[in-house]
C-alpha cells in the first residue's frame, strides 16, 4: 500500500503556446468587452429609469388620494404631488400635473377623479444610450391614477 501523502508532488509540464495562438486572449478582450460595458449602462439607464417610473407613479397616486378628499382643491393636490417628489432630482421639470374635474370640488361623491403626473425620459435620467442611436428624448413617463370622489 503507497501512500499518496509522502509521494513529492510532480509540477506539471508547461504548456508551450504556438506563436499563432499569443494574442487571441487580448482579441477576445478588446472584442468582447466594449459590448459587456454597454450591456452595464443599459442595465443602469433601465434601473434609473425604473425607480423614476415608481416615483412618478406614487406621486400620481398620492396626488388621487389627495383630490378623492372632500375639501382638496387643485392647489392642494398639485402641493401633494411636489412633496413625494421633492428629493427626486427631476422634481422641478415635472409637467404641470393634470386633475380631471379640474377642481376637485366640483366631484359629487362617487364620482372619478383623475390624477396625471408626467415628466420627460431626459429629464429624469441622463440620455447615456443615444450615442449608440437610442435616445429617450420627446418621451414621457407618465402614471395616472383614478380615485371616487368620498
């Protein structure tokens, strides 16, 4: 019986590369990595884009909410939608926000109160993606919400 831990350890041979096969690493490199790094900001562009899709969302939501109350008014439901997106750096070129019955006072109980919030793809995150030939510019990232008028 051997025994396999007193045995030295043999190295192995090297492997000699043909002169041909030297740079195909750096090949491989300089032809994959650029479409690895643009796969990497797309991912982010899309991320960004996703969290200003929900904040704009919520702030619509919370806008509805807000014009569904008896006594809300325009001014109040406008001033509802700037305090959910106050920390977002798009805050101040968000379009106006669009109330239907454009006073909410006007709602009889029961009746629907729309709420729609809108902002430009640029303004919330940087058009990264256009010197590649998709650029978001003239497009809107819009969230309406319906509320019942209580």
């Amino acid at each position: 019986m051997t025994n396999y831990l007193s045995q030295p350890r043999r190295r192995p041979a090297r492997i000699r590369r043909s002169p041909r096969r030297r740079g195909v690493l750096t090949l491989e490199l300089v032809l994959t990595l650029p479409l690895l790094l643009l796969l990497l900001l797309a991912t982010v562009v899309f991320a960004l884009l996703l969290m200003a899709s929900q904040a704009i969302h919520a702030a619509a939501g919370a806008g509805a909410r807000e014009a569904a109350l008896p006594d809300a008014t325009a001014a109040s439901v406008q001033d509802v939608v700037d305090q959910a997106l106050h920390h977002w750096r798009f805050a101040d070129r968000v379009r106006p926000v669009v109330i239907e019955p454009a006073d909410p006072q006007t709602a009889h109980t029961g009746d629907p109160i729309s709420v729609r919030v809108s902002v430009g793809w640029t303004a919330a995150v940087p058009d990264l993606l256009k010197w590649i030939g998709l650029s978001f510019e003239g497009r809107q990232i819009c969230a309406e919400y319906v509320a019942r008028k209580e």
